[in-house]
C-alpha cells in the first residue's frame, strides 16, 4: 500500500505543481503587462510595476489552486488509466472507496495549502499591493460617495442624551494609511443631528482613538437650550483626539476588498455590522465562502478520479483535460454566481457559499458510482 500510495501521490503532486505554477506564470504575465501602461505616470516605476505583480501572486494562487488541483489530478489519473497502471492497481484490490480515501488525503492537504495562503499570505500581499498602488497615485479612491462606517457610543457627561448614533464619511485613503476627508456626524436618539466634525486628515491609533488633523468641529444646542439663547458653536482646531469604537480592523474591513481580509477579519467585521444593526449579508456570504473555498480542493480531486475509471479508449488524455478545464471554468462561474445569486434571492449566507461545492461534489459522487457500476 505504501507503494501505490506514493504512486499516486507523486504523480498527483507533480501534475498539480505543473498546472498551478503554469497558471501563475500566465497570470502575472497578464497583470505585468496590465501595469506596463502606468510606468512612468506619477513616478511609478518597471521595479513597481514588477513588484506589484508579484505581490498579486498569492492572490491568484488562492483563487486559482482548486483549478490546478482538479486538472492536475485529472491529468494524472488520466496517464495511469491510459498506461493501464489503474487498471493493474484496481486487478490488485485497489477497491473504489479505498481509492476514494487514497485521494482524500492530498485533497485535504491541498486544502490546508488552499487555507493558509488565503488566511495568512494573501491578505499581506493584496495589503502591501494597494499600498504600492496608493503611493504611486497619490491616494486609494473608495469612489465618487467614499466610505461609511457607522458606530455607536453613550454620549458624554455633561449632555441630556444617553445615546449618540454616529456616521463616519472616508473619501480616500493615502498609502501610508492615512485618511483623507473625513466627515463625522454624531445624532441624538431622537435621530437630530448633534456634532459634525470635518478633517483633512486622520490615523486610527493603536488605543483605538482617531487623530484628527485640521478639524472644524460645529455643534447645534438641543431644542430647549435653543430656547434659552443658545446658539451654534463652531471650532477650528489643528488637532483633535476622537474616541471611537471603530478601531483599525473595522476600518480597514469597511476601506479595503475583501482579498485583504482574512476569515477572522471578515468574521469580526460581520459581527460589527450586526452590533450596529446594519445589513450584514453580503459580508456573510463573503465569510462563508472564505471560509469554505479550501474544502473545494476536495471536491476537485473528488470529481478527479471517475476519470481513472475512463477506459482509454473513451478518449485521450488531452480530451480529459480539456474536460477538466471546462468543468474548473464552470465551478468558478458558478462560484461567482451563486453569491449574486444568494443575494438577490436572500438564501441563508452558508447556503450560498457552499452549493457550488455541493453540487459538483454530488456530480462526482454521482458519475464516480456509475462508472464503478456500469464500467
């Protein structure tokens, strides 16, 4: 057993090694050359256009590595199928289930792979990429509207309110993680607004604190204070420490894509939505599937071996293959798909995640028992 074992392991590790560094050697082509275009614009340089596509490489290798899994593993049962060595070990009681269990063992090492990468490198790199990019363009844009983020926090002694609700509006982000054009509107629980506080600039501090540079802060008196004479009261100050609830975690889950972050990260920004009561789905749905993405190397070393049972006259190893890249092509469709469509039909977020998986799991399953069967 220990033999087949690293029969089929090293076949299995090569071809997949193949397929993936192929995959990633195409890509980083394609984002280098996309980069080529900005060199020279604004200081940016061949050495950051080059550096900008090697840090996109863990990236596409997260998002990639099911793929390869799949046709590399096809690629090498399909060689052992046509060499009649599967046959040789399936004549020697290399049973089917056993086969399966065989199998199982890369899979989930491939998806352990699949996980620390996505967890812990890529969100580094896509980090480190925006930062390149940021630097080079003077700023990351979050779009015409910015960034909002929402917090609640009691108000401060002194004050008739219990309660303030809070909207922070981020325009940009600079690339050493400044934030740029901040607005800052504080409301009573009575929804009337209260403070608004507008600076040039700002940094999340490690305590958690913003500080604030060249701040206009206003704020309007309550209705009985109005009637007392009270007015507006307006401040320029060149500084301004806010306490806020909104650390740099919640900051960076609301500015940066959800590459950046890990599953922890999205987990936690989740639950910040939901404390403040905010629509999370999205987020939900993008944590499931961080979360589930790895378990897909399983799947595509499942739905790898019914072509070992593929007589080789069904075909070469070239149309098996071609085979396999069609159906890598459609579950990354389908992947994209199924989280648009779990929004817009409100599918419970784990739901949406896992189906592709599901099903192309069943689909293997499936075509693995009739070509046992039948074949």
């Amino acid at each position: 057993m220990k033999t087949v074992r690293w029969l089929l392991y090293r076949d299995i590790l090569g071809s997949v090694v193949f397929v993936a560094l192929a995959f990633l050697s195409l890509f980083y082509f394609i984002d280098f050359v996309d980069e080529l275009e900005n060199v020279g614009r604004d200081g940016y340089t061949l050495a950051q256009a080059i550096g900008r596509g090697l840090l996109a490489v863990p990236g596409h290798f997260y998002e990639l590595f099911p793929i390869a899994v799949l046709i590399g593993t096809i690629y090498a049962m399909a060689r052992l199928a046509q060499s009649s060595e599967f046959t040789i070990l399936r004549t020697a009681g290399l049973g089917p289930w056993r086969a399966l269990r065989l199998l199982a063992v890369p899979g989930l090492v491939f998806a352990l792979l699949t996980f620390v990468v996505g967890d812990y490198v890529a969100p580094g790199t896509e980090r480190q990429a925006l930062a390149l990019k940021a630097g080079s363009r003077g700023g990351l844009s979050l779009g015409s509207g910015g960034a909002w983020l929402k917090d609640r926090r009691p108000a401060a002694t002194g004050q008739a309110d219990t309660e303030r609700n809070i909207s922070v509006n981020v325009t940009a982000a600079a690339g050493s993680g400044e934030l740029l054009g901040i607005r800052i509107f504080e409301f009573d629980a009575d929804g009337r607004l209260r403070t608004r506080i507008a600076a040039r600039s700002g940094r999340v501090l490690k305590t958690g604190q913003w500080a604030l540079q060249e701040v206009e802060r206003t704020d309007w008196p309550t209705p009985e204070a109005a009637l007392r004479g009270s007015g507006l009261q307006i401040q320029n100050l060149p500084e301004l420490t806010w306490a806020t609830a909104l650390d740099a975690g919640v900051v960076a889950s609301a500015l940066l894509p959800a590459q950046t972050m890990s599953t922890l990260d999205l987990w936690r920004y989740v639950s910040h939505l939901a404390d403040q009561d905010q629509a999370v789905q999205r987020q939900e749905i993008a944590f499931w599937k961080k979360a589930l993405y790895p378990l897909a190397c399983v799947v595509m070393v499942a739905l790898a071996l019914p072509f070992a049972y593929l007589h080789a006259r069904a075909g070469g190893v070239s149309y098996k293959v071609f085979g396999g890249i069609m159906l890598g092509i459609s579950f990354v469709l389908l992947n994209n798909a199924s989280g648009h469509l779990g929004l817009l039909r409100q599918w419970t977020p784990w739901v949406a995640a896992a189906a592709p998986s599901g099903l192309y799991l069943l689909i293997s399953m499936g075509a693995f028992a009739w070509l046992v069967r039948y074949r």
